[in-house]
C-alpha cells in the first residue's frame, strides 16, 4: 500500500515537471533587463494610460492659448411673432392736417421768388394763390397717404457674422493659460511616476524570476542527491548494511525534495506568467531572463539620496505644480475684483423681411464690473488661500513620508548587504559541511539522515542568499524610484 502511495506521488511529481519544462523550451523569449523594459514602456497599460492623460493636458493647453484670439463666429435666426411691428402716425397726421388746410384756405403769403431778374417776385394776390396751392396739394396728399407703417414682418430671417475679443478680464485669461500650461507639466511628471512604478515592477517579476530559476536548479540539485541516495540506500538495504527503516527515512526526504521542486517549479511558471503580463506584449507570452542578481559594491550615501528627491521626485514635483495651480486658483478669484472689457460687433450678410430700419452692421465695447455680490467673492478668495495652504502641508507631509522611506530602503539595503556576507560565510561552511559528511558517510562513521541533513541545510544556506540578493536589488529599485531616478536603476546595475 505505501509503495503505491509512493508511485502515485512520484506520478503527480513527474506530471507537474512534465508539464512546466516544455514551457521553458518551446518559444521561450530570452530576455536582459534592458530589453524587458524597453518592451513594457512601449506597451504597458498604466504608461499608456498615463501618456494619455499627458496628450489630453497639452491639447487643453493649446486651446486655452485660443482665449487671447477673438472669437468669430456666424449666427442664423429665424424668428416667428404673433403680430408684425407697426407704428400708427395719424395723431401726427391729424395734428398737421388742419395746419395745411387753414393755411391752404385763409393763408397771406407774399415775395415768392420767381428766378426772374425782371420780375424778381410776384405780387401779393399770386404769391397767396401759388402758396395756397401748394398747401392744398399737400393736405391731399397728407390725407391720402397710410400712417400706420409696419416696422418688422412677424416673421423673418438674418445670417450674421458676429465678433468677441476680450480686451481684458484682471489677469483670468493669463492664469487661465499658466494653470493650463502647469497641468500638462504636472502630467509629464505622473508619466515618469508611471515609469518608476513600472521599473520596480519589472525589478520584482525580473529578478524574481532570476531567483525562482536559482531556486528551481538548487531544488533539482537536491532533488537528484536525493534520488541517488534512495538508489544507493536500497544498494545497501539488499546487502544488510542498513535497515529498512533507514531506507524508508530517506524516502521521506526525497519525498520532501520533490515537494520542494515542484513548489519552485509552479511558483517559476507564476513568476514568468506575471512577467510576461507586465510585458504586456502577445510575442512575449514565455520568457526567461538573461541577467543574473547582483549585489553593489558600494552607492552613494543617504544624504544624496535625500537632497535629490526634494528636486527629482516626480510625486513631490507634481504637488508643488499643484500649489502653483492653487495660487492661479487664488489670483483669479482676485481678478473678480476688477472689471471686465471687451469689444464685440455683428454684420448681417443676408436676412428675410427684415426691417430695412435695422443697420448692416454695429460695433461696440462693453464693459462688466460686479460691484456688490453679497460677500461671495471675498468667501472665495479667502477658500482659494486656503487651499495653497492645503497643499502646501500636503507638501510637507509627502516629502516627510518620502524622506523617511528613503531612510528606510537605504538601511535595508546596508542590512541585505550585511546579511548577504554573513549568508556567504553560512553557506561556504553548510558546503564544506557536506564534504566532511559525505566523507564520513562513506567510511560509515555517520548514518544516511546527518548527511541529508547536511545536503539541505547547504541547499538552504544558498536559497536564503539568493533571497538577500533578490531583496537588495528590489530595495534598490525602490530606492531610486523614490529618489526620482528610477531610470538610473539600468546604470547602477552595471557596477555590480
């Protein structure tokens, strides 16, 4: 029964392995670091996301620039009214009326010119009957004529060209176009922002990697140890050299080897499955690395790193753009203080039954000034302070916590070195360990179970190394990307 149980377990083991080498064989994109992050900048989503949002901010900040232009534009209406637009003249007409006719009938008139030097003007008689007449003729005609007129159709139509430039608006247009201008240079710093998460992201799949591969080759190591040392004990088992009791106790440990490997083995296939979608490309869908883990020999101190990310980093960068925005914020609430001017004007190229009383064009300047609002604007300004000091304690505790974290990465660094010699040291002595075992083993001085014991704790002394490395080079990573020079992670690792 228990050796059934063995060859089921040794089955799922080789099916597991079986499964996952191929992976590492069959189109397998072998990769340096350099080459996987040129890759994820072109396709990551969260960068392109980002570039987005930075594409979006200069657009905005090439229309804002349109507010010192005029603004010309064509307008079409059609207007319908319930009644036309009239003027009624007859009180005009009746209070004239009676002038001409008693003047027509009862006037004197007398030197109406005649053009003649002979007879320069005629005599009274024909004086009064010229101008008599004329004054008759003209009451006729003052009674023929409509005095009701119609002003404007009840329906009619314009085409117009109309005209708006803003003159000046107290400073609103100008800080208009500074908080556009600071939004797009705030957007640039959230793409390098992107960036740096990016680079430790790749710093934590890609080394990962290279440790998960490291650990894989150490468990396999002690994988086939294990399986020699089963075959060799059974050897001594038939010749009643040991017990099968002993026999049995190595079992249990290759047992455990083979857990262990394909525990490396499954957690390597996770590893490169995250890689390749942080790679986010579909012809790196299978990768392995290139680079290896690495350890510097020595960086510059803390104080460099501190004094650089109050220049470099791009979160504090982009708060102190915010402030610089909040303070436009608060100069144009300001400017509601002042008035505003500007000059329009409209030309009408084309109407319908429009009134022929209405002019082809018109220009003017106009001028808007609040003078009371019932305290809103000074409410307003004072908000606006207050939110430059918002975000200039928003300053002070960010670069605080940035500060610190800086202090916190560079003493882990100086600790994952420190326990990296010492893991050097543990791990030459676990490997001269198991040379001594292995010699005692073989001249039978020592049973099967110290010298496995040896064996893993060797395997054991190499892994924990392999971590420490692993982790000073993701400390690093975040070291820089919190500095602000995340990029520089590509020199630095060039002076391991």
């Amino acid at each position: 029964m228990q050796g059934m149980k063995k060859v089921k377990y040794a089955l799922i083991v080789g099916g597991i392995v079986g499964f996952s080498m191929p992976l590492f064989s069959q189109n397998t994109n072998i990769l340096t670091f350099d080459e996987a992050y040129q890759i994820s900048l072109k396709n990551n989503h969260s960068l392109k996301q980002a570039q987005a949002v930075l594409d979006e901010k200069t657009q905005l900040e090439k229309a804002q620039k349109g507010l010192y232009m005029p603004k010309i534009g064509v307008s079409a209406n059609y207007v319908a009214m319930s009644d036309n637009i009239t003027m009624d003249l007859n009180p005009v007409k009746d209070a004239i009326t009676p002038i001409y006719g008693a003047l027509g009938n009862f006037g004197d008139f007398s030197g109406v010119p005649t053009g003649n030097p002979l007879m320069p003007y005629l005599n009274d008689e024909m004086s009064t009957a010229a101008i008599r007449k004329q004054l008759l003729d003209g009451q006729a005609q003052l009674e023929a004529a409509n005095w009701e007129q119609v002003i404007q159709e009840k329906q009619f139509g314009t085409v117009d060209v109309t005209f708006q430039w803003v003159l000046f608006a107290g400073g609103k247009v100008r800080a208009a176009n500074k908080v556009s201008q600071l939004q797009q240079d705030e957007s640039e710093f959230y793409v390098k922002q992107k960036e740096g998460e990016l680079l430790c992201n790749l710093v934590q799949q890609y080394y990962g990697l290279c440790l998960a591969q490291e650990v894989t080759k150490v468990r396999k190591d002690v994988l086939d140890a294990m399986i020699q040392h089963v075959s060799d004990a059974r050897k001594l088992v038939e010749q009643g050299q040991i017990s099968d009791a002993e026999l049995l106790h190595v079992q249990i440990y290759q047992a455990e080897a083979e857990r262990e490997f394909s525990k490396a083995v499954y957690t390597e296939n996770l590893i490169k499955s995250a890689l390749a979608n942080l790679l986010a490309d579909k012809n790196y869908t299978t990768v392995s690395t290139v680079n290896s883990l690495f350890v510097l020999d020595s960086i510059q101190p803390l104080e460099y790193f501190i004094q650089l990310a109050d220049e470099k980093n791009p979160m504090l960068a982009q708060i102190k753009l915010k402030y610089e925005q909040a303070y436009k914020g608060y100069s144009v609430e300001r400017a509601n203080y002042l008035p505003s001017l500007a000059a329009m004007g409209t030309y009408n190229v084309a109407n319908v039954d429009l009134s022929p009383l209405v002019p082809d064009w018109m220009v003017g300047v106009g001028l808007s000034w609040t003078i009371f609002d019932g305290s809103a604007r000074s409410h307003k300004v004072q908000s606006a302070k207050l939110k430059t000091v918002q975000v200039d304690e928003y300053y002070n505790d960010a670069l605080a916590n940035i500060n610190l974290m800086i202090q916190k990465t560079y003493n882990e660094l100086a600790i994952n070195k420190d326990q990296l010699k010492s893991l050097v040291v543990s791990e030459n002595f676990a490997k001269e360990y198991v040379r001594i075992q292995e010699k005692a083993f073989d001249e039978g001085i020592i049973n099967s179970t110290d010298l496995l014991d040896a064996r893993l704790n060797y395997a054991k002394q190499t892994i924990d190394e392999l971590h420490a490395m692993y982790e000073y080079d993701v400390n690093l990573a975040i070291l820089l990307h919190y500095t602000g020079i995340a990029n520089q992670f590509l020199n630095y690792k060039q002076n391991k």
